[in-house]
C-alpha cells in the first residue's frame, strides 16, 4: 500500500481504509482536540489568592481590599466630575496605608485630537538600593478616572489597586536595584492627559527608563501582555524569565498597532521608553458600561494582572534599561509567545536572525524536496505536487467565501454589535466551517495529489509564507508559519517517510510527517485562533475560519489516507455541527442584562435656534423609548457638527439646565501675512464641566493652543493624528472648564468668516429625561461618556 501510495501518488480509498488509516484520521482529529483544551487552559486567568498569600507575593484578597475602598461608591468619576475629586483623596489615602508618601502632580495637557484637561497625578516612590540615575527607575501606572458612563471598576481602578498591591509585595521584600515609582495618573479616559502631563512637566519623568502599565478592555479573561514599547529585546527577557503565568504575543502587539485604541503605554512609546502593557479584555460589552462594578469584576483577573505586574516590575527594577535615544533609530525588538501559559519562547528580531530564518527556511524546503523527490523509488509526479499546491489556496478561499456568506447571509442579524449574549455557537459554525472545509479539501485533492503531494503542497505555503511573514511584512506575527514549517522540515529529516517499508511503518511514518508540525503549529495558532473574537468582535469570525482551515489543512495527508467512508462521515458531522450551531446562533438572543446593547441617550439644546431634541445614535431604537418620545429616524448628524449617521431624534421640550449656553467670546483678532490669528475665551455660565469649540476644517487651522498648550500641530508619531486629515470639523475642547472659562488661540489659513459651533456638556439628562432613562430596556445600557446633555450655538468667528 505505502509504496503503491509513494509510486503513483495515489490513495484509492477502499483500498487503504483496511489497515488503520481512518482511525488514524480519528486520533489526528483527537489530538488536535487536546491541543484546543491546552491552549484553552493555557489562557485562563490565575487562580486568586487569599489573604494568607505570604506578604512578598501578590493576593488578590488583599488587592480586593484596597479595590472596594477606591470604589467605596462605585459611581462614574470622570475626569472634571465632583466624584473624581473624592476618588483622587482615595487613591491618596491607599498610598498612605502603604506607608509611601503620595505626592499629587497638578498639570495641563492635551490629547492630539483637541481633548485638554487639569489633571492631578498621584506619584509615589519606593527607593531603589543603588541611588538614583536618570533613565533608571521603573513606573508602575494605572489610571483612576473613568467614563462617565460607570464606575470604572476594571477600566482602571483594578490596575490601581493591583499597583497599589505590588507596590505592598515589593516594598516587604528586599529592595529593588531601581526605584519604584507608582504613577496613579489622571484624565487617560480623555485623552491619555496624566500620562502627558507626566512625561512633560513631572520632575520625576527623567529618572524613568521602563513602564508597566495596567489597564482593562473588559472585566474578565487573562491579563495579557498585549503590547510592547521601546527596547522590547530588553524587556520581553526579563518578564519572560519572572512571568508566573506569561499569556503574550508579539502578534497582538503587532495588530494593536492597527487598531484604533490607545493606553498610556502610547505617550510613553512615543519617546521610545521601554514598557510592557498588561489588559484583561474579555467580557467587552461591559466596558465602558455601567456594569464595569465590583460584582462583575472576575478577581481571577485581578491576580493574574497583580502577578504579572510585580513580576515584570521587579525584574525591570532589577535590571537597568538601555539608554533612550529619542531620535536615533527604533531599538531592536522581539519576538515572543507563551507556551500554554507555561514559559515564553522567544528571540530578537535582528537583521542577522532574520538572514538565519531564511536559510533555514529555504534548507526546509530543499530538503524537503530532495528527501520527498528521490526517496521510495521515484519522482513525485508534476501533477500531484501542483494538485498539492492547490490545497492551501484552495481550503482558504472556500472557508472565506462560505464565512463571508454565512456572515452576510443567514448570520447578518446574530451580530447587531461587535459582541454578542451568547457567542459560542457563532464560533462553532466557523470552527466547525474549517474543518469540514480541510478535509474536503483533502478529499478532493488526495486522489490526484497523494499524501505526499499534500504533505508537499501544503509545507510549501507554510515556508514561503512564513519567509514573507518573518523576513519583511511582519515579524511579530511570522513565527506562527516558521516555527511549524521548521518543525515540519526537521520531522521529514528524521523520518524519511514514503521510503517504503511495510504498511504499518509507512503509516507510521505517515503520521509522524503530519501529525508533529501540525500540533506544534496548533499549540502556536490555537492561542492566538481563540482570543480573535474577544480581541476583535464578530467581524472576525470568517477570519477564525480561514486560519483555522489554513491549519486544519495540515491533517490533509492523514485525511487523504483516510478511508472514504470516514471521510464522508467526519465532513458530514462538521457540516451537520455548522449548520444546527447556526441556527442555535440565529435563535440565541444577541443581548442580555450582562451583555448590553449600547444605547446612550442624549438630551441636546440648540441654543441658537431655541430648540431641544433628544437623540439616539445607531440604527435600532426599542419600542420602549419610542412610547416616551415621537421619536424620528433623522438622515443627518446627530448632532450638527457629527458626521453623518444613521441618529434618532424626537423634539424635547426645553428643560432647566442650571443656566444659559456656552459663550465664545472674542477677544483678538488680526490678520498679518494672509493668516488671521483669533484669541477666544470660552465659557460656561451653567458650570458644564466640559467645554467644546468645533471649526470647520474649511478655516484651516494651521495651529491652535488651548490655555497656552500646543494642540496643533500635534505630537508627531501618535495614531490618533493620523485622522486628522479626514475630519470635517477641528475640535477644542476643555474637560476641566473653569468658571472663568478657558482660552484658545487659532491661527487659520482662511481669513474670511465661518460659523463655528461652541457647545458645553454636562453628565446625564436633565430632569425631564428620567422616563426616558427608565424606558431603556434591561438589555440596553449607556456607555462611554454616557447619557449627556449638550448645549450648543452656532457662532459666526
Ligand atoms: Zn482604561
């Protein structure tokens, strides 16, 4: 059979089922099962500790202790907002307990994208045993505001208190080589303000080498270690060595670079200090919602953060940073990934590796080749190593065209947000997806292609993506195809499978080929496979299936050998599990009280028309809110200066807001050298705790300041400038306004006149809003900055 199956290429179903081949298939399919639950298991969160844990180590117990004296009330405390004020006292008094001095850094700063604020950082400094030295101290960070939306539980008061309890550990064992210094920043919710106002004016900014930085995406899962900064070849070592419980990739490093969020990592990054940033994201509809609370918080995720932190802030503390050079070339990076959960693997990502990968790569392949050509008494057929090479192309365009349609099609109205109640059917359908598609694939292609040509075709595409990947596009993300395709190489040197032999051996050897770079390359992708969805919501999903299938097509020289029936019976059982897990998606209930839809209700005053409205943003409004209000789907803005969206609106009756609209005042104006130079002061008379100007980017502003800050031009390097170009209005606006208000100065290209808009806001509805507040179905919550009342006014400048 085996040398029937090297000479011509072929697997004739009946006649190979006899001896084994499908139970062989069975147990592929099995191991690849065991490998899902390692990888499952592998990033759980820790388990938590009591508060008996010994006093150097990290206790959820106790970090819990000190969580529900910061969230005493657990109310919304945004920055500007009476409650941040109190909750800014509380982290003072935690820091106090530690026996720390807590020293609060007041300060201006303002995000690139125009948001500014006053900003109290709390700062507090445990002594290193050698003396300090610029460029040496480690900053362990968390950020105590929050939305207006909730109280902020996860989002970041756990970062605090997980800091505030390391801090404790570090401080009850031997001191670290490095000072310490707890940065308890203000403001991140608005625009990363504390951590600016830190690295501008703190005098404690340049003894800073590294950062660990705390933060939340959600109120569940493992604390990953998600991104990077700075001299990451430094840092990624020494967490790596100390890490109890490591859950990392520099594939999500390198796909949050894509993404639209920041953390207070970013300001530090872009002065190219070293840093790792910690986040727990599952559970995600929660954030940002009133349901980020003590009760939902998983303490599991609240060790597994601490531990994490007071690993990688000892070992940084321990060690000393190399010197930052703000202008000189990125420092060299790394790449990395945890085994199960267990140790990190990793190497640096320096030209002369990369050089490395790719002749041991190419060797790979030559070897392959040679071995799989000459060996059992001849050549593979042309035919067989093309119908080989279709495989991969081939399983990845099926398992996106049937994704995409499923997505589209008959599960378009599963995901009406980017989470649902009740995901893991919709995972199913596409895990399930893929494998039916591998092993079809397999089936199709096993006759002309043979196991070898299968086994050929497919390495082929694992090395050629894995020197694309490694050597230029994405290194970060490259291991996951070189690491298995060396794996692959090595297997096939050792075994030199299709050299004939009896049955039993050739099957053996069979197996072998497959089976050992196909779960090393499970244990890699599985990992990172089953964090997409919480990572990127449902829109993923048929990216799931593509990888997925792309990785189940490895088993396709086992599938191949196969006997038909079992084939047919596997496919069939995938297909059957995709189809009633799709359906048990369309039936489940996409949103519950623990996984809301977001809906945040607006109370908005034009002031210069005179007219109130109350608006809803998105395409789906409850009956419930319609019964309150005559509520109208508007084609406009939601609000005037809003980009275009679907929004819902109903006329508002005016209501008492605690005083008149915003003012922009002018105070200069003078034209000199085609550019006119404006000198406004904005205020509030009804005491909003936010003031904003919008001006339309036909004006051209070429420079703004707000209360002598520099918004524009803005700090180079940062992802949020990039979206400047696109936006219609520029926007100004102060989040701590002051009742003597705030002053801007706008240079601007245009010297002709324009209608600007000035607004204020101020949190929740007015009084006459709360049947409308109580209307809001359980399934339904406020998120972000939360129910708002906006008061705006169209000013010609
Ligand atoms: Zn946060």
């Amino acid at each position: 059979m085996a040398d029937r199956l090297a000479e011509h290429g072929e697997v004739r179903g009946a006649e190979v089922e006899q001896r084994g081949t499908s139970w062989a298939l069975v147990a592929a399919l099995l191991l690849m099962a065991l490998a899902l639950l390692l990888a499952h298991r592998g990033r759980q969160p820790s388990v938590p500790r009591g508060a008996e844990t010994p006093a150097t180590e990290f206790s959820s117990a106790r970090a819990e202790q000190v969580l529900r004296g910061l969230a005493a009330e657990q109310l919304p405390h945004p920055i500007g907002s009476a409650a941040h004020a109190a909750a800014r006292r509380r982290v003072e008094q935690a820091v106090r307990a530690l026996g720390l001095e807590p020293k609060v850094e007041e300060g201006f700063a303002c995000h690139p994208l125009g948001s500014c604020g006053r900003v109290e950082n709390v700062v507090a400094r445990i002594p290193g045993s050698e003396p300090g030295r610029p460029g040496t101290a480690v900053l362990l960070s968390a950020h105590y505001d929050s939305v207006g939306a909730g109280p902020g539980v996860a989002d970041d008061l756990a970062g605090v208190a997980a800091a505030l309890e390391a801090a404790r550990a570090i401080k009850a064992g031997p001191a670290p080589r490095h000072a310490v210094l707890l940065l308890l920043d203000d403001g991140e919710e608005a625009g990363l303000l504390g951590a600016r106002a830190f690295i501008e004016h703190s005098p404690e900014a340049a003894e800073v080498g590294a950062d660990v930085n705390l933060e939340a995406r959600g109120t569940a899962g493992a604390s990953l270690m998600f991104e990077t900064s700075g001299a990451s070849a430094w840092a990624v070592p020494l967490f790596a060595r100390r890490a109890p419980h490591p859950v990392t990739s520099s594939v999500y490093s390198t796909l949050y670079d894509y993404l639209p969020n920041d953390t207070d990592l970013t300001v530090f990054k872009r002065r190219w200090m070293a840093g790792l940033n910690f986040a727990f994201i599952d559970n995600p509809a929660q954030y940002h919602t009133p349901l980020d609370n003590l009760t939902d918080l998983s303490r599991a995720s609240l060790q597994h953060q601490g531990e994490s932190a007071l690993a990688a802030v000892r070992a940084l503390a321990d060690s000393t940073p190399p010197a930052v050079a703000e202008s000189g070339p990125p420092p060299a990076r790394e790449i990395y990934f945890d085994l199960l959960g267990r140790v990190v693997l990793r190497w640096p990502d320096s030209a002369g590796l990369r050089v490395l990968e790719q002749l041991l790569l190419g060797a790979v392949l030559l070897l392959t080749l040679i071995l799989l050509v000459r060996r059992g008494g001849g050549r593979i057929r042309r035919a067989a190593f093309a119908s080989g090479l279709l495989a991969m192309p081939l399983a990845a365009a099926a398992a996106a065209l049937v994704g995409l349609g499923l997505f589209m099609g008959l599960l378009s109205g599963a995901f009406p947000a980017k989470w649902v109640a009740h995901p893991l059917a919709a995972n199913l359908v596409f895990w399930a997806v893929a494998l039916a598609v591998a092993l079809g694939t397999a089936a199709l292609l096993g006759q002309r292609a043979g196991t070898r040509g299968l086994w050929l075709g497919v390495w082929v595409w694992w090395v050629l993506l894995g020197l694309a990947l490694s050597g230029f596009l994405a290194p970060g993300i490259g291991y996951l195809f070189l690491v298995p395709a060396i794996a692959a190489g090595l297997v096939t040197g050792l075994v030199r499978p299709w050299r004939g032999g009896d049955e039993r051996s050739a099957l053996g050897h069979l197996f072998a080929v497959t089976m050992v770079p196909a779960l090393v390359a499970a244990l890699l992708w599985f990992p990172i496979l089953l964090g997409l969805y919480t990572g990127l919501g449902g829109g993923a999903l048929w990216l799931v299936g593509v990888l997925a299938a792309v990785l189940f097509l490895t088993l396709a020289p086992v599938a191949a050998a196969a006997g038909r029936l079992a084939r047919r019976v596997l496919i069939t059982a995938a297909a059957a599990v995709a189809l009633a897990a799709t359906v048990a998606a369309i039936l489940s209930p996409p949103f519950s009280a623990s996984c809301p839809r977001p809906l945040p209700i607006v109370y908005h005053l034009d002031d210069t028309a005179g007219q109130a409205r109350w608006v809803v943003r998105g395409e789906w409004l409850p009956a419930e809110l319609r019964n309150v209000a005559p509520f109208n789907a508007t084609a406009g803005p939601a609000l005037p200066w809003s980009s275009p969206g679907p929004a819902f609106a109903a006329p508002a009756p005016p209501l008492p807001l605690g005083g008149p609209g915003p003012q922009l005042a002018l105070v200069q104006d003078g034209v000199r050298g085609g550019k006119r130079t404006v000198r406004l002061r904005l205020t509030s008379p009804r005491a909003a705790a936010a003031g904003m100007v919008y001006i339309p980017a036909a004006a051209h502003v070429e420079a703004a300041r707000v209360n002598g800050y520099q918004v524009i031009p803005g700090a180079a390097g940062e992802r949020a400038t990039r979206f400047f170009a696109a936006l219609q209005w520029i926007y100004l606006a102060d989040v701590t306004l002051p009742a003597e208000g705030c002053e801007i100065e706008v240079v601007l290209g245009e010297v002709k006149p324009f209608d600007w808009y000035v607004a204020d806001r101020t949190r929740g509805l007015p009084a006459g809003g709360d049947a409308l507040v109580r209307a809001r179905p359980a399934a339904a919550t406020t998120i972000h900055e939360g129910d708002v009342t906006v008061v705006s006014r169209r000013v010609r400048i």
